[in-house]
C-alpha cells in the first residue's frame, strides 16, 4: 500500500474542505484528521484507514456530496478538478 500517495489525496481532500466547507463538513473534517494522524504513524493501521475512508460516504451528506461552487463554470470545474481526482484515488486505493 502507497501510504504516501494516500496521505497526498487525502491532504488535498482536507484543504478543500476546511477552505471552502462549511459546519456541515465538520464530520468529514474529522474524519479526515483521524486519517491523516493514522497515516503519520510509523505503521499504519490499512483497516482503520479503510473502515474510516468508508465512513467519509454514506449514503448521504458524504464528501462525495462535497464540491466547490463558483458561478464561472470554467473556474468551478478547475477547482474541483483536484477534489474529484482525490476522491477517485483514494477509491481506487481503498476499494
């Protein structure tokens, strides 16, 4: 497993959401914090970080539900371009 790599997506996911969310992402916030605190220890734990990034979608609420809006369209897709390539990753990765 490529914690590195997953630390890197999931640092992505954490700036976004604490930039441009709101307290409706506090979960998620949270949750993203326990993974990144995993991932710095020595050895991290695959099922905590598996069973964590699974609780970051359900089926509602989710960061899946999560994007950045900007009335410029060009703009709104080059800022959830990182966001979206993050999330598919760390799926991939995970799944």
């Amino acid at each position: 497993m490529n914690f590195v790599e997953l630390k890197k997506q999931f640092l992505i996911l954490y700036a976004a959401v604490k930039k441009y969310g709101d307290a409706t992402n506090n979960p998620q916030l949270r949750t993203l914090e326990q993974l990144l605190m995993e991932l710095e220890k020595e050895f991290p734990d695959i099922k905590v970080i598996e069973d964590l990034n699974h609780s970051l979608y359900p089926p509602h609420g989710g960061i899946n539900d999560f994007f950045i809006w900007d009335d410029d369209f060009d703009k709104r897709l080059e800022l959830n371009a990182p966001i979206d390539n993050a999330k598919q990753i760390t799926w991939e990765m995970l799944n």
